[in-house]
C-alpha cells in the first residue's frame, strides 16, 4: 500500500493534520507536504478544521471530501440482514438503513437479487445516484475466501463453495467485497493498535464465537484470504455452545464459559508465541467481570511458560463495532479505485 493510499484512509475515518500523519507514516514533512498537495489538486482531500496546538503554531486539519463518493454495507446473520448507505468520509452518518428479517437459508442468486433490490430502496432513501456508490460490502458467517469472493460454507445460503462475490456483483454492478463479520471487527482492533502489534481476539456475542488474530499489525488468514474459524475446533459440546451465557445462573455459565475460552486460547495464541489475548463482544460487555478472573486462573495456574505468561485484556467496543469497521474496510476498497 503506497503512501497517499495510506493517507486517504486515516483521512476517511478521522481528520488528521499533516504533522499527525508524518508521525503515523514515518516519512519527512517535506514528502507529507508534497502527497498532500496532491490529493488537495485532485480535489480528493480538502481542509477542514483548524486544532490549537500546545507547542507552536495551530494544526490544519484535513479529510476526504463528502457528498461524491458512497458505498452500501450489508451484515447478514441467520436472522437478519442490516444495511446502510454510507460517504466515503466514514465520519458522517449513515446516509440510508434498512433492517429485514431473514426466516431460513436461501440460495445465492435470491440473495443477489434481495440485494439490487435493497440498493435501489437505499439509494433513493438517500438521494443518491447509483453511480456514486463505488463500493457494496457485505459481512457473513462461515467460511469465507476474503479475497477470491468464495464463500465455503455460510448458515444464510443453501449452497457451498460458491463465488457469492461475482454473482452479486453481476446483479448489482458494484465492486464488491464479500468478508467474515469476526474480520470487520479484527480490522477496528488492529486500528487501535496502529496496525503494528501481534494478538489474538475472541468476539462472542448474536449467537456466534468470532475469533481472529494478527501477527505484526498483519491479519492471520489462509488460502485466498481464507478468515479463521474457531468454532469447529473438538471441544464437548460444542465451542460456540459454551459461549452460551445463562443469566438465571451465573457463577456455572461464567466457568463453563472460562474452561471453553482457556481451551480456545490454547489452541491458537501459543502457536505463534502471542501474550496479548483481546476479548471483546456482547458477552464481555455484560460478564467480563465473571468470566475474566477464572480464565486468568487457568492460565496462571498451568505449568507451562508458555500458557502462565498469556495476559487477558478487556477492549471495550462501541455499540454496532462489526459496523463500523464494515463501513470503512468499504472506503478502504473506494480508496484503492482513486489511485
């Protein structure tokens, strides 16, 4: 990824000043100023605000521009569909949504269709061209190839090892992305973390185990983008089932949820020697303070180095995480077109 790429998309979800942004890339001011000017020449970025500095003078601040450019993201789980119409400056709100039900799993191509059709309600909701819209994300469940489109198996399609990427982009006639729900949330984890540290995450919640990893600010994934799956890992019972939390009890739901995610951490952070283990999700969001103390016992109390030296960390996520972070891998894909 070049330079001004890298810069559109710091621009798109936050506005940055020059000097911010020389320290986030490590490159000389002088190169800054040069990249800068132009994307302002191109008309792609422009200046916006101005932030007081404690040291020297005040900070001009830049973004994308608004109100040219959009895309429409659609998350999908086995019991419904959530979709927006989005500016490539991801600070704005969502321009359109729609919410739809789903009653059981359906073929590819009727979800083709489902889609256009949706496209079309959002873009008229928004007022917006449908040429304008240079980008549709769409997030699922299962195994799914994030870069050949191929989704292997997923709960809401009846078919498997299919290209679900070109039949819908050949209904729609937008560049599509088809990504594993866990990775848009992994994607606004390793932002956080500048794109340059190694961890592994576990995301529970709406009925599904999320898991992903990064080594060096680089997302774990296999052949043709292939997202990790956890869940069929061999565990009694099932993983994902584990991670069923029962209010009515408590302090049993918190153990049996601790046994399965020290099982879980075992079998995946000491393969690449990672200590950082992130947990976030709705069930962390309600029960960290349970679940947390008896898994940071299992892993101080085993007696291997490499288990007793793993840390826990809490990430708190902000409402509608997966989201977000679907919205701006959408103007990630918007920026690789503009240049």
């Amino acid at each position: 990824m070049d330079y001004k790429q890298q810069i559109l998309n710091i621009l798109h979800s936050t506005p940055a000043s020059r000097v911010a942004m020389t320290k986030t890339l490590n490159i000389t001011r002088a190169y800054m100023t040069k990249l800068t000017a132009a994307l302002l020449s191109d008309g792609i970025i422009e200046e916006c605000d101005v932030k007081d500095a404690p040291l020297g003078r005040p900070q001009q601040l830049l973004a994308v521009k608004t109100g040219s450019l959009f895309s429409i993201n659609v998350m999908i789980r086995t019991y419904g569909l959530q979709a927006s119409l989005n500016d490539y400056n991801t600070t704005r709100p969502a321009l359109a949504t729609a919410n739809y039900p789903l009653s059981g799993p359906m073929s590819a191509q009727r979800l083709a269709e489902m889609l256009d059709v949706l496209a079309a309600e959002l873009c008229a909701q928004a007022n917006v061209a449908r040429e304008q819209v240079k980008a549709l994300g769409v997030a699922l469940q299962g195994g799914i190839e994030q870069h050949s489109g191929v989704v292997r198996w997923c709960p809401v399609l009846e078919e498997r090892n299919i290209n679900l990427r070109d039949i819908i982009c050949s209904h729609s006639g937008i560049a599509t992305q088809i990504v594993n729900i866990a990775w848009c949330s992994c994607y606004m984890i390793n932002k956080r973390t500048h794109s340059r540290e190694s961890w592994v995450a576990f995301m529970p919640g709406f009925g599904s185990l999320g898991f992903g990893y990064c080594i060096n600010g680089q997302p774990g994934l296999g052949d043709n983008g292939f997202y990790p799956e956890i869940v069929h890992l061999p565990y009694a019972s099932g993983l994902e089932n584990a991670f069923l939390f029962d209010p009515a009890a408590p302090q049993q739901s918190a153990q049996r949820t601790a046994e399965a995610l020290f099982f879980a951490i075992c079998c995946t952070a000491p393969i690449h020697n990672i200590k950082r283990v992130i947990l976030t999700g709705e069930l962390f969001e309600d029960y960290a303070d349970l679940i947390m103390p008896i898994t940071h016992r299992l892993l101080r109390e085993n007696p291997s180095e490499h288990i007793n030296t793993i840390r826990l960390e809490y990430m708190k996520a902000s409402y509608n995480y997966s989201m977000v972070g679907l919205v701006q891998l959408s103007s990630d894909a918007i920026t690789a077109t503009l240049l």
